[in-house]
C-alpha cells in the first residue's frame, strides 16, 4: 500500500495530510507493508520514512528529473530550479493537484477567487494542460505537476546515478544520523 502525503506532486488529497503523520498512521492500521509517497527526494528522507515503518519509499518528483524521464527539457530545468514555496496545492474544489507556480496557476486562482464553477474549471483545465506544460515544454500554458521535494533538487541526472547516490546518502544517514547535510 502507498500512503502518499499531501508533499506529492500531481494528484492528491484534499485534507492536506502530511508523509509524517500519514505513513505512521497508515502503518499502524494495516497489516501489509507500506511504502511512504510525498516530498521524498533523498535517502536520508527514505531512512526517515523507514524509521516510521515503512517498508519503502516512492520518489516521483526525482526521477522526474532523470534524463530518462519522458518529461521536456524545460520542465525539468523549472523543476530544479525550483524554491521552497514554489509548488502550491489548488483546485481542491475540483481535483486537488500540486503544481508549480506559473501563468496557467494565477489563471486558475482568478478563477477561484471569483467563484468560478466545477464546469468553468474544468473547462480551464481541460485543454491538455498537463501534456503542454510537462511534455511539451510550454511552461506557462501548462499543469507543472510536481512534488514540495522538487526545492531540494539541483540536478538532471541518469537514473542510475540516482539510485546510486539516494542510496549512498541513505547509507550515511543510516550510520551517521546526527550528520548536517
């Protein structure tokens, strides 16, 4: 079972429950093992989920930012360059989702804040806005769906450069737990 905070890119809930508090709930109420989702784009935030009973992690928004991704160029670069209180969760009428902040975001927050319907909103959304902004690279006609992590992200790389570094980072924190990094 994947209990995913509300950290996560993309799609996600409207009670804006957090990996911290989600995956130990999660764990203690089933008793098939869990993997922590949301916000988590180092190893040293895969050990802290595991520390918490999970029995994994899910890291979405880094490997978005793997040259293997099929996501464009020019999203990827947002993403890493990406700041704490860049993302935003909105549309929690409709469908919560996380997004970067953008043109296409103010457009639907004005909308929001008139009063816009469910059907307007739709309407808004409704023009392949995901595919624009992650795939084809119009980064302000487009849904940037992407996690909180993504602020702690600096670099485009192979995948399995990923790999190796979450897990050496996990390895470290895991024998040095005190460390600053």
């Amino acid at each position: 079972m994947v209990a995913e905070g509300f950290e996560a890119g993309g799609h996600n809930g409207r009670e804006e429950t957090t990996t911290i508090v989600l995956v130990p709930a999660v764990v203690n109420a089933v008793k098939i093992p869990v993997v922590a989702a949301g916000g988590i784009v180092t190893g040293r935030q895969m050990l802290a989920a595991m520390v918490m009973g999970a029995e994994g992690a899910q890291m979405g928004s880094r490997f978005v930012a793997s040259e293997e991704a099929s996501s464009h160029m020019e999203f990827k670069k947002a993403v890493i360059n990406a700041n704490e209180g860049d993302t935003i969760l909105t549309m929690k009428q409709l469908t919560p989702v996380r997004m970067l902040k953008n043109k296409f975001y103010k457009e639907i927050i004005e909308a929001e804040l008139r009063g816009a319907t469910v059907d307007e909103l739709k309407s808004i959304l409704g023009r392949a806005r995901a595919k624009k902004g992650m795939f084809e690279g119009k980064l302000d006609e487009g849904e940037l769906e992407i996690g909180q992590g993504s602020a702690l992200l600096n670099d485009i790389l192979p995948a399995a450069e990923i790999v190796k570094n979450v897990w050496r980072e996990f390895e470290e924190a895991l024998h040095n737990p005190i460390k600053n990094t």
